[in-house]
C-alpha cells in the first residue's frame, strides 16, 4: 500500500489541475449573491452636500458597476453603458473606486454618464464590502436589497445579451 500512496496522490492532484484548466477566470463566486447587498451612504461624485445609499434603490431593480477613471477597461464598458442608459431598462449606479487623482468629474462631464447617482469610494472601503477585486465589476441588486448576479469585467454586448439581461428578465426587470 505504501508504494502506491505517491501516485495516488499524484493521480489526485493531476485531477485538480486539470479541473482547473476548464475554469473561467471572469466567473469568481462571490458570497453575497442571495444575501442583502452591503450597507453604505457615500457623498456623490460632483456633489459632496449629497448622498448616496443603496437604500434610495428599495423597490427597484438595479446595477451596481464598480468602476474607476485609470481603468482603461473601464473605459472600454463606458459607450456599452451610455446605450444601456438610454434604454431605461434599469437603473445603474456608477462606485467610483479609489479614485486618487479626483477625475471622474471631469471625465464623467465629457464623455457622459450613463449613472444614475455616482456615489464616490476614495478610500476602497465600499469595494472591500462587496469583495471588488479589481475594476470593473458589475452587481445586479434585486428590489429588496439582495445580489442577484457578479459580473467580473466589461460589459460588452454579448455579456448584456448572453448574461445580464437573461437575469433582468428573470428577476422581472
């Protein structure tokens, strides 16, 4: 038995490797889908006598997009987001995360927002609550307050098609 022990636990260890291989990346579980979105108040991007808190949303369902002005990928989602914005489908809200150098402002006022409120996470505090990884990463939150889906990365039309708007409609958006 002994002789046969390294193998086995070769043999294991090869299986969780190759399990591995056929992961995707981009799909990272998070634990709050099901349970109630994390509690903030933020002041708002442009507006520091205002605030945001995911308690204005009660009632609705919504889009949570984490996002930054140095996030190039970011960048990238933004005219995904400016359609999506025009549609109406549902509101998005816009977590400026970790925004240093203070430009969403600015960016936000040339190229426009697709954002119905843009609450501003200077610090990361809010990102670390919602277990953020990186940016972008987008939250559906369902009228009472609980995470429906993640999405790590940009929204591109696919991910709209093939991902977001299949769990809109189910949830009744």
């Amino acid at each position: 038995m002994k002789r046969w022990l390294p193998l086995v636990v070769f043999l294991v260890l090869v299986g969780f490797f190759a399990k591995g291989l056929f992961l995707n990346p981009r799909e990272v579980p998070s634990p709050f889908i099901g349970k109630a979105a994390p509690a903030f108040s933020l002041p708002l991007v442009g507006d520091a006598n205002a605030s945001f808190s995911p308690e204005n949303m009660k009632g609705k369902i919504w889009l949570l997009n984490v996002w930054a002005p140095w996030c190039v990928s970011c960048r990238q989602e933004h005219g995904v987001l400016m359609e999506l914005a025009q549609t109406q489908t549902v509101p998005i809200v816009g977590l400026n995360w970790k925004d240093k150098s203070r430009e969403a402002e600015q960016l936000l006022r040339e190229q426009g927002s697709p954002y119905a409120a843009v609450p501003d996470d200077q610090t990361g505090m809010v990102g670390i609550d919602y277990g953020v990884t990186g940016t972008p990463e987008t939250y559906i939150i369902d009228q009472a307050g609980i995470v429906r889906m993640k999405h790590v990365g940009p929204i591109s039309p696919d991910v709209w098609k093939d991902k977001i708007e299949p769990k809109l409609k189910e949830l009744g958006a």
